[in-house]
C-alpha cells in the first residue's frame, strides 16, 4: 500500500469552470476526510465519509462543491463555477479505528484564474 | 466548535537544541485527542505524535514528546537533539471523542539552523 494518493497534484483553471479532483484512500480505511487548506493556515474540513455516506458537511461547503465516495473506496470532489476564492490546496486523508490517525495525501493545489 | 490556537507564527532552533511548540485549545468536551503533524516544504502532512485526553501520562515518540496540561488546555511539543530535517510546518490538532472533525491550529513553521 502506497498510502493516500489524489490527482491532479496541480490544477490550473479559469474562474467559472468546473474542476474534479480524486482521492485514493489507503484501501482499508473505512474514512475519508476533504480539508480545503489555504497559505499560512492549517487545514479546514470540508467534508467527512464513512464508506459510502456522507456523514458531516462544514458550512465551508457551498453548494458549489459536491463530494461522493461511491462504493466506499475512492472520492471525488467538484467545484462548480470556479471563484478565485477558491484558489487553495485541496487535501485529502483517511483513517479507519477507535483511534482514528489520519493519514493524509500530497493534496491537489487549486489555482483559479 | 472548538478552536486551536498556535501563538507562534515562526520559531528556530540550533541543530542538536531542544525546541518547544506551543498549542492551546478551547473545548468544553471531557473525552478528546490532540495531534501534532509536520509538513515538510512540498511534501505532504505526516503525524508526529497523539495524545488521548484521558491518559495523564504524557505522550513519547523517539526525540518528540508532549507536555499535556489538561486544566491549562495546553498541548505543546518538545522536540529533542533537533535535526535539519525537522525543519517543517507543524500542526496542533484537536479532534472530540464524539465527532470526526479534526481542527487545525495556523501552524508554526520551524526552522532548524545548522
């Protein structure tokens, strides 16, 4: 096991586009978490999966943004109508157990023209 | 919700020195856990060390250890005999026992001078 992997690493778009990114969980990790992460600041939840359900949403999440986790493995997470807002990196991270370590991915970096 | 606070944008550190990270936390929970991440420049977010709120003992990892002050919510890091390598942004985080939501201190980036 490789650890926790997303694509893209970059992505650069114009405002008003739509973006998709992915998150490979580790593969025995039942939780998956998005955290949006801006310059200078920690990371800030997004969203939050166990399996398959969606279980908590931050108030950060506009309805631009949609995350799914079909069948429990992988998650994608999309932007519509881009804003230069939200220009950041996008982070991804799993855990499984009690104790609930995450383990997080290299994240994808957002750039919004 | 619960905040994490990390007072110190910047620090440094002589190479071999001993440094401390400080992170305080605002919860009315009793049952929680504390983290500290580093995150190296480009490289992704890895855990350093974990403490459970309950356990009184404070938490040790190799050269990386906590002083847990659990009155005081206070969480800081100790970081032994330091090495080029620590040199990273390192993140307090809290999570309740109740929830799944961690939440990330603003970090503080450690410089280690050789």
């Amino acid at each position: 096991d490789t650890g926790v992997s997303q694509d893209p690493r970059h992505k650069i778009t114009k405002r008003g586009q739509n973006v998709t990114f992915r998150c490979d969980p580790i593969s025995e990790h039942n939780r998956l978490y998005w955290y949006r992460q801006t310059l200078g600041q920690g990371p800030e939840f997004l969203t939050y999966f166990q399996n398959e359900a969606q279980l908590e949403k931050s108030r950060l999440l506009s309805d631009r943004f949609s995350a799914e986790r079909p069948k429990g493995s992988f998650s994608t997470l999309e932007i519509q109508r881009t804003e230069q807002g939200d220009s950041a990196m996008y982070l991804c991270a799993s855990g499984a157990g009690l104790w609930e370590t995450q383990y997080f991915g290299p994240g994808t970096r957002l750039l919004v023209l | 919700a619960q905040t994490v606070t990390q007072s110190q944008p910047e620090m440094s550190v002589q190479e071999a020195e001993t440094v401390t990270l400080s992170c305080t936390y605002d919860t009315s929970e009793s049952d929680y856990y504390l983290f500290w991440y580093k995150q190296p420049p480009s490289r992704q977010m890895i855990l350093v060390i974990r403490q459970e709120a309950y356990k009184q003992q404070n938490a040790t990892e190799n050269r990386f250890s906590v002083n847990f002050q659990k009155a005081a919510k206070s969480f800081s890091l100790k970081i032994s005999d330091s090495q080029l390598g620590d040199a990273a942004m390192y993140f307090c985080a809290y999570r309740s026992g109740t929830g799944n939501q961690f939440y990330f201190g603003t970090g503080t980036s450690l410089t280690v001078i050789p």
